[in-house]
C-alpha cells in the first residue's frame, strides 16, 4: 500500500506539474496574440504656433504638416476641413489632438 500512494502521488505531482506547463503556454500565446499596444498620447499640438516638426508628429505626414503651417493663422482647427487640407478621415484621427489658439499681433511701438 505504501509504495501505491507513493506512485500515486508522483503521477499527481506530473500531472500538477504538467498543467502548470499548459497554463503557462496558454497565458503567453493570449499575450501575444491579444490586440496591438495603443500608443501613448501625444501633446496637445498648436497648429497656428507648432514647429512643423511637432504638427508632423500628430499628423504623421511631412507634406501635410507643411502645408498646415503654410496655411496659417487659424481661426479654428475646424479650418482645416473648411480649406481641405484634411479629409474628414484624417480630421477624426487628429482633432482630439490639435487646438488653434488665437494669434495675437505684437503690439506696435
């Protein structure tokens, strides 16, 4: 009866080990296959004062970026589709990341 429990419990040690083994695989496949990483938001960009370096950084396309700042003043970020520099698309993507703070002239002497 002895060496019966004994046996006994090293197919239940493989066993826990063996599903220990299972579980591990399972949980690093669902890491992998899970969705992508969002990306860290970035700052709140100014297009009426933004280096076009910072405005590329929202926008993700030099040509685009330039033209935004060939463009300026902006009376509103909604400008943007107004003067179709932007689809409707890509204003979705990037509106919650953009202002267009009023440029005030410098005062004359």
């Amino acid at each position: 009866m002895i060496g019966t429990s004994h046996a006994l419990g090293r197919g239940l040690l493989a066993t826990l080990a063996f599903t220990l083994l299972l579980s591990s695989t399972a949980g690093a496949a669902q890491e992998e296959e899970g969705p992508p990483p969002v990306p860290e938001p970035t700052a709140i960009v100014d297009i009426n004062s933004a280096p076009v370096e910072d405005i590329q950084a929202v926008v993700l396309d030099e040509e685009l970026a330039q033209r935004i700042v060939d463009n300026r003043p902006y009376a509103n970020k909604r400008q943007l589709l107004s003067r179709r520099l932007v689809t409707a698309e890509q204003y979705e993507t990037i509106r919650d990341r953009i202002v267009a703070r009023r440029v005030t002239p410098a005062p004359e002497r």
